[in-house]
C-alpha cells in the first residue's frame, strides 16, 4: 500500500470534514463546475476521496464515478451515499496512473482533484494526465486541482506565525522544489508535490488540451479566510462570490492556496 493510501485510509472522515473549513475552495470549484458541465454527464470523480464532490454532483443530475486509491475512502463514500438515500455510478478502487478498468472515451468529464500532488515523480504526474484524456470522450472537459507552494507559507502566516526561524530553511528548500516530506507518520498531511502558480499554464501546455481557464480557488483570500469565516452568513456568502467572480485573476492564482486548470480534450 502507498504512503498516501495508508493516510487516506486512516480516516475518511477528516477528508470529509475538510471542506467545511476550505469554504472558498469547495465553493468556487464548484461554481466552475456548474459552469462548465452541461447536464446529465458521465463524470470520473478520480482521487475524489470520500465523495463530498461526487455527491454533489451526483445530486445535481451526473452519473458519477468515484475512483481512488484508498479504499477507505470508497466505503465511507457508500455509507454517505446510502445515508442520502441515493448511489453513485461506481465506487473503484484505482491507481490514478492505471485507469485499466476504464476503456477509452468513457466519461464526459474527469476530475483530478486529489491525485496530482500526491505523485512526487514528474513522469508519474504525466502519466496520471494522460489516463484522464484517455478515458475522456473528445471535447470533454478535464479540471485538475494543485496545491500551490505559496499555500504552506500563507498557511503558516495564519496558524503559527513565530514558527519561521524553526522551519525557515525547510521552507526555503520546499518553495524551491514544490516537495513536502511529511515530518511523522499520522501527522497533518502526507508527502506531496506543490506546484508553482505560474507554471501550471505551460505545464499543462504539453497535453492534447484546449486551455479553458485556471482559477485560484480562494482568490486572493486565502490569508484572511479564518476571519472571514467568523463572519455572519451573508458577509462570508458576498465574500464567497467575490472570489468566484475574481478566481481567474493573476493576484487570486498568487493569492490562493489551491488552484483548478479546466480544459477540454482535443
């Protein structure tokens, strides 16, 4: 088993409840979504975890299948799905560089929101993107999901700002090659890749795509996110469109922890 699976595998129910604190995140990749889908898809929900967007989207009129490496996390998707009284399409235990249960051109719409920036090796990450446009029909829409190496940094301004002198040159390696080496096992987070804003664009470049758009999914929020969520309802819900409606800007893909590339197969 990987190291990531074995994370995953831990408890699928912290990835669940992740979202409720990644509002900008969720909400805006959803916005995207909505926008980009026509009705009725086949969806593969690849790395898609315990299903919150699977769900989502099942619940909007897709027929969805939600792939991963961890099997917990497809259990604990079943349970979800039967607690809202519906099923997704399939719930497939899957390597995201081996698509092998998939044949070509299968799916309307593939998502790679999880699976890239747990693959440490370049050729691995190719690969994984290659599989996708493999099982998507012509025209169909790709969206991949990066965490940005910008994120750590903003994440430590918020949550631990007198930790710079202890983690400055760990810091200063990871920024400059997007590698995380988790510290422990267990821990926060897992060993993974993260990916410099501005390189996303032409990396992306070398695939049979034509680009639709990136998005900094927190905008240019990311660092005042905790304060917004103390927020009334309606003061976080105008925040939550203003990041939807500036999510393509150069200060919001600088400005956010995670990022989405939308594009659709040649």
């Amino acid at each position: 088993m990987s190291k990531g699976a074995a994370y995953y595998n831990q408890d699928p129910d912290r990835e669940w409840r992740r979202l409720d604190t990644h509002v900008f995140e969720w909400a805006t990749t959803m916005h995207y979504l909505k926008r980009y889908m026509s009705p009725g898809q086949t969806v593969l929900d690849l790395g898609g975890g315990p299903g919150r967007y699977a769900l989502a989207l099942n619940r909007l009129g897709h027929r969805v299948t939600l792939a991963d490496l961890a099997e917990e996390n497809l259990h604990f998707a079943q349970t979800k799905a039967e607690e809202q009284k519906t099923s997704l399409a399939g719930y497939v235990h899957v390597d995201a560089r081996h698509l092998t249960p998939f044949g070509d051109g299968t799916f309307d719409t593939a998502l790679a929101l999880g699976p890239l920036y747990h693959l440490l090796e370049e050729a691995d990450r190719v690969q994984a993107i290659r599989e996708c446009l493999r099982v998507l029909k012509p025209g169909g829409l790709l969206a991949v999901a990066f965490i940005s190496t910008y994120g750590a940094l903003y994440d430590a301004v918020v949550t631990d700002p007198a930790s710079l002198q202890k983690w400055r040159p760990r810091l200063r390696l990871f920024m400059a090659t997007g590698i995380h080496q988790a510290p422990v096992e267990g821990g926060t987070c897992t060993d993974a890749w993260f990916a410099d804003p501005y390189e996303i664009g032409p990396w992306m470049g070398q695939f049979s795509l034509d680009p639709v758009c990136l998005i900094g999914a927190e905008s240019m929020l990311a660092q005042s996110k905790y304060i917004l969520y103390q927020q009334p309802s309606h003061i976080l819900d105008e925040w939550i469109d203003f990041a939807c409606e500036t999510a393509e800007s150069p200060a919001a893909l600088a400005g956010s922890e995670h990022l989405v590339y939308f594009g659709r197969k040649r």
